[in-house]
C-alpha cells in the first residue's frame, strides 16, 4: 500500500480526493467539521514537501435535489461554503474554483505555487462524477501530477473522482492519504487478523441492512450481539411475542436460517432478554421494562433493558477485539439511550483493558461522541457505507484502483 509517505510532493500538484460532505446549518455554517479535519495531515504532508494541493469532494446529491425549476440549487450545495472554514483551519488563504473541469478551475490548477491550495467546486454538479466517465474523470487527472485518495466514506463508489481518476496516473504517482491508509489498516486488521476472542455488536433498524454483513462474520466472529430495532426480527423469529416493535416479516425465515447456521459452526448469537418498552415512538411515551419473550400488543421495544445491558456487557469485556456497527436503541432519545450509552460504556472499558476497539457506521460514531468515549476507543472510521461493504467481504472500488 502506497501512502503520501513515499512520495515527495516538491514542486507537484497533489489532486487530492477528499470527503467535505460536511452538514450545515440554516445559515451554511459547518455544524461538524469531523471530515474536514481527517483531511489536514494529508494536506500538510504535501504543502511541507513544497508541492501545491488541488481538492476534490462531493456534496450531498444536488443531481438528485433539483429546485422546482429542475436547476441545481447551487447555493444549497456549493463548496463554497466550505472555503473560510479550511482557511481558518490551515490559517491562509484557500482559492476556489466555481467549476471542477471548467477552464477557469484549470488555469487556476496550472498556475498554483508551491504551498498554495485550490479547492474545486461540487464534483456532483456534474452527470459524469456518479456515472463513472471516463472523460469527466480525465478532465479531473488534468488538475494534478499525484493523485490521492483520502476520502474512504467514498471508497465503495466507482465514481469519477473516487475510482476512475486513478486510471490517468502511473503507479507511482497514485497514493493512499493518511486517513485512507489508516481506514483500510484498521478495518484489515479486525477482518483479517484479529485477536480472539472476537465480538461484532451490531445495531440499527433493519435486518435487511445488516445482513450480508451478519453473514460474512460468521466466517470470523465468536459472538455476535444483536440490539437495535433489528433484533425484534430475530426475537419473532424464535416465537415470541415482540407487540409492536420494528419487524420485517420478510426477514424471519432469514434470520431462522443465520442463527442456525451460528449453531453449527459454534458462534454465539446473543440477542436482548429485555428491553425499555413504549407505547409510541415518543420520547414523552408511557414506559416500562418488558421481557422480550411477552412485549404487550400496542406496545413497542425503543432500547435494549438492563438484563440485556448485563448479558451483553460481560461478552464484551471478555473479548479481544470488538467491532460496534449501531445503536442498541433510539438513542437520540433521552428516553431510549441508555442502552447504546452502556455498551459504549463497556467497549471503553474492555479497550482500557487492552481489547482492540472499531467504531463505524453514522449512529455508531454519532453514539461514542455524544457521550464523549470517542477517544477512549482505539478507532473510530469515518466511513459509514464503505465500512459496511468492506465487512460484507466486498472490494472497494476506491482502495482496488490504488492497489
């Protein structure tokens, strides 16, 4: 794997991907700055060597947000508004350019001095970038003489700036960036070299989400806990009465047929006993403590209860390596987050002991840092859907073409 690290950027033109798909506020101010800041060492890698940078990124789906005039609604996904922010960030100047491949963005790209960066406007304002053209993608080469890939929340995507760019550059002049390799490095180590014993602790609303990811740790994990509005799927499954909870019917014989493939080869499935029941999906509910064996009709599961906090607790602090892919409940309610806050407690704890912790997926991510355990585990991946399909066995388009 080649990393920025073996390459000396002195008098080039980096063309880094990055991931600025950043939320705004109302007024277009960034409300988390995460992804940027992953981008930075990568970007001051190259600038210390004396070359110049060129970034490139995406911004929600403006192709597929057209204003009622069927335009692009510009202002609401312009990178623009990512400009003062970077600067501040880097502290100096950032110059932008209202096009990705217009000639103004490439006279800018052709005319940049060492240190300098350029930052390009919206890849998605154009067909080509999702479509994965060839010719939108050599009109992007042209912006660099290295191209980096830094942007892992992409990597699942045979886009344009993500994939298919990387065909216009040697082997040499092709890298991994910090963030990238980092992802990559970690995501490898749990899937293909991990210590035993190994628990997967997945989460979420859907089966049908989760479960190609369910089916190729079978091949690798010791236990695999199930929580969130999924597990009800499994709990129904087994003949109990789950009362209203989140079920997808069509998911049962599925889920009948993935735990009893766990039995066979020897791998513990561990669903919740009990969970914090309510009568609406409301923060103001009624509540109560059911077992999930007798969940009343008219009444749903929204966070794993206090049996199931312990069940699952001592798992994790028995394990070696964990990976933590969604909440055990709707944890943006205070009503409901006790469970994804305990089992975020127990993976701290269990890394403080020594395990080798992996956080991915937005909730999951969105759980450790809203109650401040974001550095007590040992990585946290900005990669949600990319994450996903590396831990499905799938390759990445995006980490293939830099190989």
């Amino acid at each position: 794997m080649q990393t920025v690290d073996s390459i000396n950027f002195k008098n080039k033109r980096a063309l880094i991907r990055v991931d600025f798909n950043v939320p705004f506020d109302k007024s277009f101010q960034i409300t988390d700055d995460t992804r940027i800041r992953a981008a930075l060492p990568t970007i001051q890698k190259v600038l210390k060597d004396g070359g110049s940078v060129v970034l490139m990124s995406h911004l929600g789906r403006p192709l597929k947000k057209l204003k009622e005039d069927g335009t692009i609604d510009t202002e609401k996904f312009t990178l623009k508004h990512v400009v003062k922010h970077l600067s501040i960030l880097m502290k100096k100047d950032i110059l932008f350019a209202d096009d990705c491949i217009n000639t103004n963005s490439q006279s800018l790209s052709n005319n940049l001095k060492p240190g300098q960066i350029l930052l390009l406007e919206n890849t998605r304002f154009h067909k080509g970038e999702e479509k994965g053209d060839e010719t939108f993608a050599a009109q992007l080469a042209h912006h660099g003489d290295v191209y980096v890939n830094d942007a892992f929340g992409s990597a699942h995507r045979a886009h344009a700036s993500t994939t298919i760019v990387a065909k216009h550059f040697s082997k040499e002049n092709k890298c991994f960036g910090y963030l990238m390799a980092s992802e990559v490095e970690n995501a490898y180590k749990v899937l293909h070299n991990c210590e035993k014993p190994f628990t997967a602790i997945l989460g979420g609303a859907k089966v049908s989400d989760k479960i190609l990811i369910i089916e190729n740790l079978l091949n690798i994990a010791d236990n695999i806990i199930i929580g969130g509005g999924m597990a009800y799927t499994f709990i129904k499954a087994i003949n109990f009465n789950v009362g209203n909870s989140l079920v997808e019917e069509d998911m049962i014989d599925v889920a009948i047929a993935v735990m009893q493939k766990a039995k066979e080869k020897g791998i513990s499935i561990l669903l919740p006993d009990d969970s914090i029941i309510a009568d609406k999906f409301d923060n103001d509910a009624n509540v109560k403590i059911s077992s999930n064996a007798t969940i009343p009709s008219g009444w749903m599961g929204l966070d794993i209860g206090h049996e199931a906090i312990q069940d699952f607790t001592k798992v994790i602090q028995s394990s070696k390596t964990i990976l933590w892919n969604g909440p055990m409940g709707v944890f943006e309610m205070e009503n409901f987050q006790n469970g994804t806050k305990s089992i975020a407690v127990a993976v701290a704890h269990a890394t403080q002991d020594g395990a080798f912790s992996l956080v991915g997926g937005g909730d999951s991510v969105a759980a450790v840092n809203k109650f401040g355990l974001n550095d007590k585990v040992s990585y946290v991946s900005t990669g949600g859907g990319a994450l996903l399909e590396f831990f499905e066995g799938k390759t990445l388009p995006g980490v293939a073409a830099l190989m």
